[in-house]
C-alpha cells in the first residue's frame, strides 16, 4: 500500500509540476507565445490553456477536491497530451518533441491507475 502512495504522489506531482507550475510562470513568455503561434492557434488559446492547466494541476493535487472534479482535470489532461502530440507531428512532422505529449500521457496514466486503486475503488470489507 505504501508503494503504490509514494508512486500515485511522485507521479501526480510531476503532472502538477510540468502542469502547473511551469504554466504558471512561463505561459505568457515570449517563447510560449511563440510556440502556440507556430502550432497554429490565437494568443488567446493559449492563455485559456493555462489557467485551465494550473487548475486541473490544483485539482489534482488537493485531496479535498470532489473524484468526479478529478476525474475531469485527468480526462482535460488526457485531452490536452493527446493533441499536442497531434498539433506538434502535423506542424513539425514526426521529431523527438512529438515524444513529450506521449511520456506525459503515460506518466498522467500511472497517476490515474493508482488514483483510482487507491481512492475510488477500495476493497469490500
């Protein structure tokens, strides 16, 4: 039981750290601006990405947050890895940045898997 904690933390705090708090403080850069410009997208979307990530990443990583809240911020993750990975091969083509969606995505799975192992699906005593 202790394991799967210390893996269910480790991994949500990496989503809240690449998540949230780089959002946070790099989202309105100039190199930030200049990647959503070049993937195709307004100013203004990548804006609203932000504050919707810095609040799936605070939703994720209180305790106290509703499961279904939960289970959106990880659904608009999922959502979010999905198609950068799409906007990134179709603008760029297939390179090493296409990967980081994908390792993202994987390490949000983990984080999921034993979310629900170990808060929504408790055994029947």
């Amino acid at each position: 039981m202790k394991k799967d904690v210390i893996i269910y933390w480790s991994t949500t705090l990496l989503i809240f750290l690449f998540e949230g708090v780089m959002p946070a403080f790099t989202s309105q850069t100039e190199m930030a601006k200049e990647g959503i410009r070049h993937l195709g997208y307004p100013e203004y979307f990548g804006v609203a990405l932000a504050i919707f990530k810095v609040l799936g990443a605070i939703i994720l990583v209180l305790p106290k947050f509703p499961l279904r809240m939960k289970e959106w911020a990880y659904a608009g993750f999922g959502f979010d890895f999905i198609f950068a990975g799409i906007s990134l091969a179709v603008v760029d083509g297939m390179n090493a940045m296409v990967f980081f969606p994908v390792f993202t995505m994987i390490i949000l799975g983990i984080s999921y898997f034993y979310y629900n192992k170990l808060y929504v699906t408790k055994p029947q005593q």
